[in-house]
C-alpha cells in the first residue's frame, strides 16, 4: 500500500489530516502508531479548527523532522535539511493546491461559527480534504525518494 493510500485510508477512519499523514509514514520511521495519532490529535482543520495551516502540511513537515531532523542543536547541516525540506514541500503543496491554509483551501473561513457549520454541512472536510491529505503524502513521499541519500543525524 502506498503510503498516499494508507494517508486516505487512516483519514477515512475519522483521523484528521495531520493524524492521516503521520500515521501513513510514522511507524516505518520510528514513530509509534498511537504516539503518531496522539501527536497529530490537536491540528485538525487548520490547528484546533482555526483555519490556518492544513494538518497535512503540518504532517508533512513533522515528518521531513523526523527524517532530516536532528537531536544535535549544533548539526546546522541537519537545520539546513530540514527547512530546505519544508520550503521544498509547502511550495509545491501551495503550486498543486494553491494554499497551505486551511481556510483558503475549503474557501471559507472555517474558524468562525457560521464558516465552519458551513464547511461542515456542505461536506466540505469530506470532499476536498482528502485531496488534500493524499496530494501532501504523495509530495512528501516524492521528497523523501528523491532525497533519500541524505540523512543528517
């Protein structure tokens, strides 16, 4: 199974975007399945249904940490991996779905009342998030390929 495919699977079982993400490339990295949904739990439409960063781009971006990331504060070549990773990502994410905001990408602003009974009752969450969500693992897993021969630890 892809992990685009286990992204859309785990978000059709009611995980959110971010949980989605972390739970499809997670447990191969080292990140324990429950400790991944646990991790993600608060970053759902937009961070704690704010509106503002998607919780697959914020999934994505704990993973590339995870994989390019450091404990290490004095490994800059880690620091540079990572942030090159996470500009490489959210640029092509904001190229192919035009934002990286939540609440531009459902096309309201789902951090008011009204903007999120909205989203909800027109089947907004369901019919566009989950391009969302399998569009950012099939980016992240495009990064990670081709990226794959450099691993800063």
């Amino acid at each position: 199974m892809t992990h685009s495919n286990c992204a859309l699977d785990l978000f059709q079982q009611n995980f959110n975007c971010c949980q989605s993400i972390l739970g499809a490339f997670g447990p191969e990295l080292g990140l324990d399945s429950t400790m991944a949904m646990k991790l993600g739990a608060g970053f759902s439409a937009g961070i704690a249904y704010r509106g503002e960063t998607c919780g697959a781009v914020i999934g994505s971006c704990l993973i590339i940490g995870l994989v390019k990331g450091s404990d290490d504060p004095a490994n800059d070549l880690a620091e540079q991996l990572t942030y090159s990773g996470i500009k490489d990502f959210m640029a092509e994410f904001k190229t192919k779905l035009g934002d990286t905001s939540c609440s531009q990408l459902l096309q309201t602003d789902i951090s008011t009342a009204e903007g999120f009974a909205y989203a909800h009752e027109s089947g907004l969450f369901k019919q566009r998030c989950p391009k969302f969500v399998g569009e950012a693992a099939i980016i992240l897993e495009s990064l990670l390929k081709c990226r794959s021969t450099i691993h800063a630890k």
